[in-house]
C-alpha cells in the first residue's frame, strides 16, 4: 500500500535479472501495472478512512495508527529468525 515507491527499484532489478529476456517487458509492464494499482487503491482507502471524520484531526491520527500497525504486521510476518 503505497511501499512501492520505496521499494520498486530493487523488485524491478531482482525481476530484471530473474526472468529469461524474452520475457522482460512483458514482466516489467505487468509489475509497473501492478504497483499502481496498489498505489491507486491504497491511497484510495487512506482518503476514505480520513474522509470518515469529517475534517477532524482525529482521522488523520487515526489512519496514521492504522498505516503503522499494517507496517508492524507486515514486518512480524515475514521475520524469520
């Protein structure tokens, strides 16, 4: 939801060096698809979500906790020790 900007140039490297070189642009449009969806979505349920408050604050602080705990599970997930 919106990590993409940060990190879209490593998973277009990695896809880059992975996939046969036949299969490259059609990877690279399918992953650039991809990760603008994401980004339209996700900014999309951001704006709902402060939207809901009807211009307080306490949407934004609200969202703001809901992105971080998204982040927090996301990282608890994928460690692996």
């Amino acid at each position: 939801m919106g990590m993409s900007t940060t990190i879209g140039s490593p998973q277009r490297y990695i896809m880059l060096v992975e996939s046969p070189s036949w299969e490259r642009t059609s990877g690279q449009a399918s992953h650039k698809y991809q990760t603008s969806g994401g980004e339209l979505i996700g900014g999309a349920l951001i704006g709902a979500e402060v939207g809901s408050y009807a211009d307080k604050l306490v949407g934004y602080q609200f969202t703001f906790i809901l992105m971080g705990s998204v982040a927090l599970l996301m990282i608890l997930f994928n460690y692996r020790p």
